[in-house]
C-alpha cells in the first residue's frame, strides 16, 4: 500500500465528509411519494470515474460505514437491515469498483455517453440491489416478524419504486458532471 499517499487520504476524507453530509441532508434521500430515492451512490459513481477504483472504493466503505452507524441509533423501523455489514457496507464498497472496471471495460470499445451511461446504471444496480439481496438473505424473517408482509415482495417493492428512480437519476446526472470533470480524459488509476 505504499501508492497511499498524503494527497490521497486527504482526498478521500473530503470527499468522505461530502458523501455523509448528502446523506445528512434531505438531498442525500429524496422523498417522492411514498418512497425515498437515494443520491448519495452517484458521487461515489463520479468518484471511480474520475479518481478511479482506490478513492472510490474508500469512499463507498465510508458511505456504507455512516449508514451502518446511523441505523445502530434505529433511525427507521428497518434499521435492523442495516446493522449488517452485508447490508450496508459491503454494497455501498462496491459502488465504485463496479463504476470503475465497467467504464474502463466499455472505453475499450466506445467512447461515447453510453461509455458514461452504463457505469453509472451498473454502479446503481450495485447500490440498490446489493442491498436488498443482502437483506433478503440476512433478514428476510426479521422483516416479515416486523412488517407483516412477505419479505421478497416488499424488497421487490422497494426495487422496482426506488430503483427505477435511482438508474434515472444517476444515467441523467453522472454524464452531466463526469463530462465536466473529466474533459474527455480518462481516470488515473
């Protein structure tokens, strides 16, 4: 580990506290309806597309740490969930080497908004499903003594209503920003 650098701690604990004040704020979680749509995987999509796999895999440990410590405080009825680090770190860990070695992957090929699109649709999928497989294989009985409804189909629920909203949201806003930051250039590993 010796390409850890002063440069890159301070630049993943800024980038850290980016990711947990969204999460601290109502736009880390956007209400709409009767669901809330998370933004806060999209930096960490930005991150492993312009800093590449190492920040944002720091990163994302960070994001799925902040959310494994803020349910401990039972901050929802399904903050059960989330005090499994399968649930809540790992997914999130993820985010951005799953962004990352797809960008790379399609650049090979491409070098189009598709090149920026997929990532951030893959990085997405991660977040989202990561974390409702994982709840389903760890606490699909808990869920069911809480809510009183069949586990699989909420956790489908919850896919299908936040999922969509979220690949829309990160297809539409990753290519925004990441077409800004990288100018055309790809990250440096």
């Amino acid at each position: 580990m010796k390409n850890i650098s002063t440069k890159l701690i301070a630049k993943i604990g800024i980038l850290s506290a980016l990711v947990i004040i969204l999460s601290l704020s109502p736009l880390g979680f956007i209400p709409i309806g009767a669901i809330r749509v998370t933004t806060v995987h999209i930096p960490i999509i930005i991150i492993a597309l312009t800093e590449g796999p190492l920040v944002s895999l720091f990163v994302g440990f960070i994001f799925g740490l902040f959310s494994f410590c803020q349910h401990l405080l039972g901050v929802s009825p399904l903050s059960f969930m989330f005090i499994n680090p399968f649930v809540s770190v790992l997914p999130r860990a993820m985010i951005g080497i799953i962004s990352y070695f797809s960008y790379k992957f399609i650049k090979k090929y491409t070098d189009n908004i598709l090149t920026v699109i997929i990532p951030s649709i893959l990085g997405t999928l991660v977040n989202t499903f990561g974390v409702l497989f994982f709840a389903y294989i760890f606490c699909a009985e808990q869920i069911y003594d809480v809510l009183k409804i069949n586990p699989a189909k909420f956790l489908i629920g919850i896919a299908l209503s936040n999922g969509v909203a979220e690949i829309i949201a990160s297809a539409f806003l990753v290519p925004l920003i990441v077409k800004k930051l990288l100018k055309k250039q790809i990250p440096q590993d």
